[in-house]
C-alpha cells in the first residue's frame, strides 16, 4: 500500500518550525517529500508538501500530529 498525504502550509512563516519538527519526528516513516513552490510568487506565503508513507497507520498518525498547528490543510490519497 502506499499512502500519500498531500499538505498545504498557510502562513509558512508562521508555523514551518513546529511542522518541520513533526516530519521529523516521522522520518523513517516518510518514504519521500516533495515540495511544491508556488513559481507565480516570489516567496509565497504557503507551500504545498506531498509525503508518501507505505502504512496507512503511520499516515493516520502523522495526520493527527499535524493537524494540530494552525493553517494547515491534509488530504490523502491511497493506492
């Protein structure tokens, strides 16, 4: 199975530190990142990051942990 999280970061400024530090924390679950810029925008304030996780748990609890900081949108995909 292969699970992909797809994440908007609004306010990236804002709240990069505390998500950066929770993909840290998940690192040997997240199989690959991806960061989208936003080329239209010289220094956008929002980011879009797609991270591909091989359990559906694992996806679920990094999600969980996620979604706890403000700005952020999740959506998931699984194949």
């Amino acid at each position: 199975m292969t699970v992909i999280i797809g994440v908007k970061l609004k306010e990236k400024g804002n709240n990069s530190a505390e998500f950066q530090k929770i993909l840290t924390e998940f690192n040997c679950e997240i199989k690959l990142r991806i960061g989208i810029n936003n080329s239209s925008f010289l220094c956008s304030s929002y980011g879009i990051i797609l991270l591909q996780l091989d359990s559906l748990d694992s996806a679920i609890k990094l999600e969980n942990s996620l979604i706890n900081i403000s700005g952020i949108e999740i959506e998931r995909m699984i194949f």
